[in-house]
C-alpha cells in the first residue's frame, strides 16, 4: 500500500508539474500572437486606413445606402456587419459629414428582424409629409430598403426579398419600421431588391427604381406607402454578364444647356469591362411611367455593348445624395471602393472596405454622344496644405518636384496636361524603395487608358486581384491628355479629361509610395498646367 500511494502521490506532482509547464507555454504563445495581432493591427492602421476616404472604424462595409442632405449635414448610410470582417447579417451603418470628406460614424441606424436582414436602399426627405409620418411640423426622412429573409432563401423559395419602409423624425439619428411592412411583397423575382427613389415634380409621385434580376422595375407612389407597378426596363439592353443591382434614376441638365435628360445608373455583378463588380449607366428620358432611352445613346450601347460610369475594377453600388438643394444645383455621387471578386480578401483585418471620394456628375453632349462625367467635389480641395505649380515643365523635372519636396503621397492630387503626343506608351509610376509600383496611363500604340497593380505591393491574397492590367479604349491617337490623379494609401482615383474617363483600383503596397515618374519612348512631349496638391486632415 505504501509504494502505491508513493507512486500515486509522484503521479499527481507530475501531472501537476506538466499542466503548470504547459500553462506557462500556453499563456506565452498567447501572448507572442497577441502581440503580433497588435503589431500587425497598427501597421495595417498605419500603412493601410486610408487619409480621406470613408471607413468604417471595424468590421464589414459594402453598399452605400440612404444617402440624403438636411441642414447642412450629408448623411451616408451603408451595408454593414458589426460582428465580424466579411460580410453577415446586414444592418444599415451610419456616418454624418459637413462636407463629404470627413467623416463621423454614428450609432448603428437599421438593424435586421424577424422579416430579414437590412440590405440596400435609399432614403428622401419628406417635405410635404405625403407619408403622414410627420408630427408637429418636424419633417420626416424616410428610408426604403429591401429586407432579406435568409430562412426563406434557405429554404429554397423565390420570394425571400422585399421593400420595406423606416421613417425618422431626428434628421436620419433614429428609426420606427413601418409596422404594416412591407410596402412592396415579392411578386415571385428572386432577385428583387436595392430600391432607389426620387420625387418626380412634373407628376407629384414618388418614383422607385428597383433591381430585378436582369432588368430594372419603375414603381409610383403618392405617400411612400401604396406603390404601383408601372413599367420596367434593360431586359436586353446594356451589360449582363452578371445581377443587376443598386439602381439609381435622376433627372440631370445638360451642361451647357437648358436642357433635362435622365440617367439610369446600374450597378452589375459580374460582368465589369475588366472583370467583376461595375456599373453601367443609360441617358434617356423618363415621362412619368416609361424610362425611354436616348437615341443616340442607344447608338453608344451598340457599338460598346455598355457605357460604363468607372473602368476601374473599384468603384461599385454607388448612388447619388437626395435632397441637395437647388441652390447648390449639384448631382453628387459616392460609390463603395472595392470589388465582389476579392472584396473578403483584401489584407486588412480589423476593417474592410471604403468608400470612393465624394463626386459630382455632370452630363455632357459630345460628338459620340451622352457622357456621364465625374469629378471629385470641390470640398476636398480646402484641405489642400501644400500647392505647387507650373506652367510648363519636362518629364524629369516633374519627377524631381515630387522627390525632393517633401511631398506626402498618400495624401495627393496631381493635375497635369500631356501636350505633343505621339503614337507611343505614356506611363506614370508611383513607386517606393521595396520596388511596389503602381502605374497608369495611355498606351496611344493601343488607344487605351490603364492601370497596372501587378507589382504594387501585396497582391497574393486573392487570384483575381492583379490577374491582369486594367484597360479602356481611348479615342484614336490623342495628342493632348488631362490628367488628375487622387492618391490614398491604398487607392487611385484617375480622371482623364475632366471626368469624361475614369479608373478607380485599389492596391496595398508593403511601404508607402514615395516616389514618381513618366516614363516614355517619347521624349519631345510637354507637360503643361502642372498643379500638386498634398491634403492636411487633422
């Protein structure tokens, strides 16, 4: 007996003394990856959270949503997961801003229930409270979104997605659903959601726009609450390698003219002109019940299958703000900065995804046709801290400005025209001294803009994130090219010739980029109008 409870008592003090060791390896491995974790959260902080483009401050973000402007605060709402990085049960996030460009996030505005998740829609202020929801002469915003049911998709029904109403009576900070929702029930469309409205003053109704699989549906409604069917559109017109989605219709004047034509903004997935997520826009006119596409832009559709607001694979759902005054007169757009191709597997972890800069649209009648133009809004220039300009410059001094003035580039707007061109490759690099680069430009051998990530920085994460270079037809031969570039830590924003082409792509270089340079074969064309601009944010 006493050599087995020696034995035993020795068993015990082993055992304890390897749970102690073990223990203490435990909590050290525990703590070496928390550790890390800190490590690589503050360098994806540091290296990654963009300067000036909206982010939110954890977890999923993709659709903007609700966007409205009331007393001198721009609203954006937006698809989000508040539990985890990728994307989950939706809510409706929130961010308030003077001025489109600094953001404050607010308290989580829609959350899912019973009747589904929150996916995407829009919101309008009510001026002459035709909802009724209206109390003691406060006017009320009212959000239409499309709820999700995910037990019903589950289940293998159609009818799983449908409108539904929220109103507010504090300027958009809190919500009351509807409780006789929802206003519009799924007439058997299995993709049937996104809904955009807009008030159409030459009838007195409400017009929604709504995604319906391949196509996009018109409905009208005197209150926000009764809606009729009235016609639909684009079953065989424009783009459809993929679902359509997140339609948006607003009437817009013709710059430089008197006159009113209406846009059909429709965002596709996939089926982008360089792979995955993008969107498409129609011109035309809209007569209360029928959007009747522009003749001459159906001219455009025929020859390029689609017209495209962004060929640039990040720049997608994005919609238009409601109620801006007509005394500021603008169409002011923002859309989501990223792509359904590799949007889960970008390297940021505490965050993921953010918003393009705010922009204004402009139509403009040119010999090919309508062309939707876009251009950041002016807003963002009053951040500017630093201004460098130059009537006339060569290549190499252009290159010693930048590298030698203490320039942030990740906090950049470079504005130049290219004059003197010829039939050669034009290429503006950004690079840094781990050898990422990122370049762009117009290639006049081929008559196409592009946007080479390949080499700028960590591109492994996903197949398709830089499987190849991103490209778009220009006109024949250009010899003359406005250029302006918005650089971020981890995005590029190019528009050519005032807007009328843009490219919008993400990259995630391993250390800033801090140097540039135009490289060509080339070397009798001229740079003219030279503006450098570095944004100071607090």
């Amino acid at each position: 007996m006493k050599n087995k409870k020696y034995y035993y008592t020795l068993f015990i003090l082993t055992v304890a003394l390897i749970f102690a060791t073990t223990s203490c390896k435990q909590n050290k491995t525990q703590n070496d990856t928390e550790l890390v974790i800190s490590e690589e959260s503050q360098k994806e902080e540091t290296l990654y959270r963009p300067n000036f483009h909206f982010t939110p401050k954890a977890n999923w973000m993709n659709d903007p949503n609700g966007m409205f402007y009331l007393n001198g605060k721009y609203h954006l709402y937006f698809q989000y997961y508040p539990d985890g990085n990728v994307w989950g049960p939706m809510h409706w996030g929130h961010a308030i801003s003077k001025d489109m460009v600094t953001w404050e996030e607010q308290p989580i505005a829609l959350y899912p229930d019973d009747l589904g998740y929150i996916f995407s829609g829009s919101a309008v202020v009510d001026k002459n409270n035709t909802s009724g929801f209206g109390k003691d002469g406060v006017t009320p915003v009212i959000a239409i979104f499309t709820y999700h049911n995910m037990e019903g998709e589950k289940a293998g029904k159609i009818d799983f997605q449908s409108q539904a109403i929220a109103y507010s009576l504090d300027e958009g900070m809190t919500w009351a659903k509807y409780e006789e929702n929802p206003v519009i029930p799924n007439p058997g469309i299995k993709d049937f959601r996104d809904p955009k409205v807009v008030w159409d003053e030459t009838i007195n109704k409400w017009i929604m726009s709504l995604a319906a699989g391949n196509k996009i549906m018109f409905y009208s409604s005197p209150n926000l609450k009764d809606w009729t069917f009235e016609s639909e559109f684009g079953e065989n017109l424009g783009a459809h390698g993929g679902v359509w989605e997140c339609p948006d219709l607003f009437p817009i004047q013709v710059d430089g003219s008197d006159k009113i034509k209406w846009v059909l903004i429709v965002s596709i997935n996939p089926g982008g002109p360089n792979g995955g997520s993008a969107t498409q826009y129609f011109v035309g006119d809209f007569d209360g019940t029928r959007f009747i596409l522009d003749e001459g832009f159906s001219g455009q559709l025929q020859d390029k299958n689609a017209v495209w607001l962004d060929y640039g694979r990040d720049n997608y759902a994005g919609v238009t703000w409601s109620n801006i005054p007509k005394s500021d007169g603008r169409r002011l757009f923002i859309g989501w900065m990223s792509n359904w191709d590799y949007a889960r597997d970008v390297p940021t972890f505490k965050w993921r995804s953010s918003m393009t800069t705010a922009r204004e649209l402009k139509l403009k009648k040119n010999e090919y046709g309508f062309n939707l133009q876009s251009l950041p809004v002016n807003e963002l220039f009053s951040y500017a801290s630093k201004n460098i300009q130059k009537d006339s410059i060569n290549s190499n001094e252009i290159e010693g400005l930048l590298n030698k003035s203490d320039i942030n580039f990740a906090k950049l707007n470079l504005r130049f025209k290219l004059k003197d061109l010829k039939k050669e490759k034009y290429s503006l690099l950004f690079f840094n001294k781990v050898g990422d680069t990122l370049s762009l430009g117009l290639n006049n051998l081929e008559n196409e803009f592009f946007i080479n990530r390949q080499n700028s920085g960590e591109v492994d994460f996903s197949e398709k994130f830089a499987s190849k270079i991103s490209k778009v037809k220009a006109s024949k031969n250009l010899q003359e090219l406005k250029v302006q570039i918005v650089l971020d830590k981890t995005s590029v924003e190019v528009f050519y010739n005032e807007g009328e082409t843009v490219m919008t792509e993400l990259f995630f270089p391993k250390q800033p980029l801090e140097m540039f340079s135009i490289i060509s074969n080339d070397e009798t064309f001229s740079i003219e109008n030279l503006n450098i601009q570095e944004f100071k944010f607090k």
